[in-house]
C-alpha cells in the first residue's frame, strides 16, 4: 500500500457541516431508543473534549464529533449482539494512544471511564482488551533504521493531526545521513540563478520541502538539480545551514555562444561561459529525477509531468547529452543583454512564483521561465514554448520541483503546473510584462560553496518498504478490533 493512499484512509473526515446533524441525529435516536446509549454518547464526547487537554489530544471539533459517531455506532453494535458496550474499547484507545502525547497508561485509563461508569462488569474485557493493543504496540516495535516502525507512525500520525513539522523531523534527523553538497549562484547584473546538489522534500512543510521557499529572494529563481529524494534535508536546521552558505560574489564569466542537442527522448540546451556552462536537460516526453555528476551547472528542468522514475536507459540518454555539451566548444560573445521578471503567484499548482530571464545572445534570444511548482504539464510547456516562440524569444521552461504543496491535501496529489485554469491566467500576465521589458547588458559571476548537513539517504527507501509493509499491520489491527468486539462477551463473566 503506498503512503499517499495509506494516508487517504486514515485521515480523510467527512466535513463538519454533514458531522453535527449526523451527531444531533444519532443523539436524539439514543434519547429516544435507549437512555443508556445517549448518557454513554454525552459521557464519551465529554472525555474525548477533556482529553484534548489532559492528553493533549490532537483533535479539533470534527475529529471530536466524528470519534464520537464512530464509538458510539460500534458500541452500539456490541451492545446489540453482545449486551455490553465495552466492544468498541479496543478503536478508543488506539486513538486516544496514537493522537495524544501522554503514552499507554493514561491513554486506557481515561478511554476506560465511559465503560466503567455504565457498565462496571466490563472491567475484564477492557482489561483484555488493553492487554492486546499493548501488545500490537510490540508487534509495530519492529526495528526501522535507527527507530522502530511504532515511532514512524506516532510520529507521521502527529504531524498529519497537527501540520507541525516537528513531528516528522524528530523521526527523520534520527535516522538522517550527513551529506557535503555544492551551493550554486550565477548572478547576472541584480538577479541570481541559485541551485544546490540537495533536493526538495520530502513534502508539505516538513525539511527540505521548503528548500525553494528558503532560498527564494525578490531577484532570484531557483533551479532543480539533478539529483533525487535521497538528498532531502531533513529539518528546517539544515535548511538554515544551505542558506547560510548561499554566496554569489564570484568569479567573472565571459559568456560564449549558446547551442542545443537533443537526442530521442532529451534536449539540451547549452549556455557555457569561459570556465562553466549553464546546461539545461529538458524532456521531450516526461521528466522526473535523475543524478549525474559534473562539475558543470546542470539543470534538470522537471518540465514533462509523468509518474514513474526514469529508466537507466534514460539516464544513460542524458549522461551522454550532457558529456557531448560539456566538450563542444563554442565562440565568445561581445556582450549578451538580459532581463528579469518575477511574479508572485500562488494557485493549486504553484507554490510562489513565475519568473522570466530574457537572454539576447547578439540575436539569438531564449527565455528561462521557471514556475514554483513540482512538475510541468507537458502540454502546457508546449503551450508556454509557443507563447513565447511569439514574443521571439525560445523558450527554456523549468519547474523548482518544489515540494510544499505536495500532501497539504489528502484528498487529492499535487498538480503540475498548468494543472489549473489560473496558471493560464498567470502566464498571460508575465507575457505582458516580458513584451514591455528593457534589456540591459549582463555581467555575470558564478559562486560555489559547499556545505554538509542531515538527509534522508537509505532512509528513503526504508520508508518505502515501511509503506509497503503497513497494510498487513493495517489488516492486524482490524483482526484485533474485531476480537475485542467479540471480547465484549466477558462483561457477562462478573
């Protein structure tokens, strides 16, 4: 089971507006049904409410509502078949553990209290019931890198419940690997192309996801490298330590005359200096990421929209490209003039921005466009290639790869650029200001620094094992429920 559906299951609500009629429904059903069932439906939302402060549950009124509803409904089953309400205990507890702070013991003391004011006899099946979760609780201390797989979930369950990333990245710098990389700037005149050899991610708010936001200034773009999720920061400490080292007072460039090469699935387009070339690896048909080493300015422009990691057939199609670019050779230029337009911009799809870097090579004109957004519709890069193509300009169209938007909703992925109808809009708005641009002679400095902080590393990849193994763990925990409902029985016991 993937992680993103995983997490569809666990934390998709129904909305608040369809939860307090269906509360005030069930209510009144209990009121008039059965006064047992609606005094342990006040008590047990009563709890639930008390337990966001003395747990420090991680609940709000739909999930307080919608916990109610669910224990209610079961216990009203157990009570049906078995004459005992205790059936449900099992579900209470494993909530009340997995989304507070204060462990175990509290946990099933203070889940335990509905039952025991009502029905005093069902001390043993709760007492059966706390024993089997207790030792689900074991089964999930499987051993996961440096933690187990019971500190993944309690972990991961918090920042879903909470959105604070500091639940995700306790976990992950626990497990982190240290990883020295380069920090890129090439300035032209005021405005910085800023790269670095780490990756955005993991997703939402937690490290590395916000790489692009911490390195995005009023005249600056960002530029995906190549390189994959293993080289995710993982806290927002490292993020810092990047920033930090971010320079761009370097060494002065001669610009040379840039050229393209393409190959069946991958072009290239080529902007080399006197001693670094600028290089751009587009793909034809999709894009996502690869890692290949050079001591060059490679782009991976993450500008064809596909799932799926590319195949060692496409990468080996790259290495190739980019080696050719890197020993042509090309003539100096006289001068090259340049502009930069930046808009802030935010819809479904971009996080911040969409940037143009208008370039004049004596002639021959591109234009750099980068969108903030995790990937690019292929045919909506063509479109934007087109747009530009009008205004003379040969368009080299990136994503950042950002990863901020990626899991804000459960309901629904991320969408690449041009996955919505304002993206069009923003388009159309940056063309204008790029019709009405004066361009200027360049200068350009390029600056590498280095530095080394905490990443996922292997990690990665245990985490994807982990996801692949949780539905079985999934299924033991229903199997458990299901027990401790028939568990219910030994209310009759005493």
């Amino acid at each position: 089971m993937h992680i993103e559906k995983l997490s569809k299951k666990l934390f998709v609500l129904p909305r608040i507006k369809l939860l307090i009629p269906l509360y005030l429904i069930l209510a009144l059903l209990f009121y008039f049904v059965n006064s047992k069932l609606f005094l342990f439906l006040m008590i047990l939302t009563t709890i639930i409410f008390v337990s966001i402060r003395l747990l420090d549950l991680k609940f709000n009124l739909k999930r307080a509502l919608f916990l109610s509803i669910l224990i209610s409904i079961l216990s009203l089953i157990s009570y049906w078949i078995f004459e005992s309400l205790a059936g449900s205990f099992f579900l209470l507890l494993a909530v009340m553990y997995f989304c507070s702070e204060k462990g175990f013991l509290p946990s099933a003391l203070i889940s335990s209290i509905p039952f025991l004011l009502l029905e005093p006899k069902s001390a043993l099946a709760l007492l059966v019931s706390s024993t089997s979760f207790y030792a689900y609780l074991k089964i999930l201390s499987v051993k996961v890198a440096n933690s187990t797989m019971r500190e993944f979930v309690e972990s991961f369950i918090k920042f879903w419940l909470t959105s604070d990333a500091k639940y995700a990245e306790w976990i992950l710098k626990k497990n982190s690997e240290p990883f020295r990389g380069r920090v890129k700037c090439l300035s032209m005149n005021g405005f910085r192309i800023i790269s670095t050899d780490f990756h955005p991610g993991p997703f939402r708010n937690v490290g590395g996801a916000k790489l692009v936001n911490f390195l995005n200034f009023p005249n600056s773009v960002y530029l995906h490298s190549p390189t994959t999720h293993e080289k995710d920061p993982v806290s927002e400490e490292d993020l810092k330590k990047i920033q930090e080292a971010l320079s761009c007072d370097g060494a002065k460039l001669i610009p040379l005359r840039p050229f393209e090469l393409e190959s069946d699935n991958f072009k290239i387009f080529c902007i080399p200096f006197d001693k670094k070339k600028l290089i751009f690896v587009s793909g034809k048909k999709r894009m996502d990421d690869f890692v290949l080493n050079s001591n060059n300015f490679v782009v991976d422009c993450h500008n064809a929209n596909t799932f799926g990691e590319l195949s060692e057939e496409e990468v080996k199609e790259i290495k190739e490209l980019v080696e050719t670019a890197e020993d042509l050779t090309s003539e100096p230029l006289d001068t090259v003039k340049g502009s930069f337009l930046k808009l802030s911009a935010e819809t479904e799809s971009i996080s911040n921005y969409i940037s143009a870097i208008l370039l004049d090579f004596q002639n021959e004109k591109f234009a750099i466009v980068v969108f903030d957004s995790n990937n690019i519709d292929l045919e909506f890069r063509e479109f934007v290639e087109k747009r530009f193509e009008s205004l003379g300009f040969k368009a080299i169209v990136c994503s950042t790869d950002n990863h901020f938007k990626t899991g804000v909703r459960v309901r629904e992925s991320y969408k690449p650029a041009g996955g919505c109808e304002k993206d069009f809009e923003l388009l159309e708005i940056l063309l204008d200001k790029c019709r009405d641009a004066k361009l200027e002679e360049l200068e350009f400095r390029f600056k590498e620094s280095t530095v080394e902080v905490r990443v996922l590393g292997s990690l990665k990849d245990r985490i994807e094992v982990l996801a692949g193994k949780s539905e079985k763990y999934v299924y033991l925990f229903f199997i458990l429920l299901l027990l401790n409902l028939m568990f219910s029985i030994l209310s009759k016991a005493i």
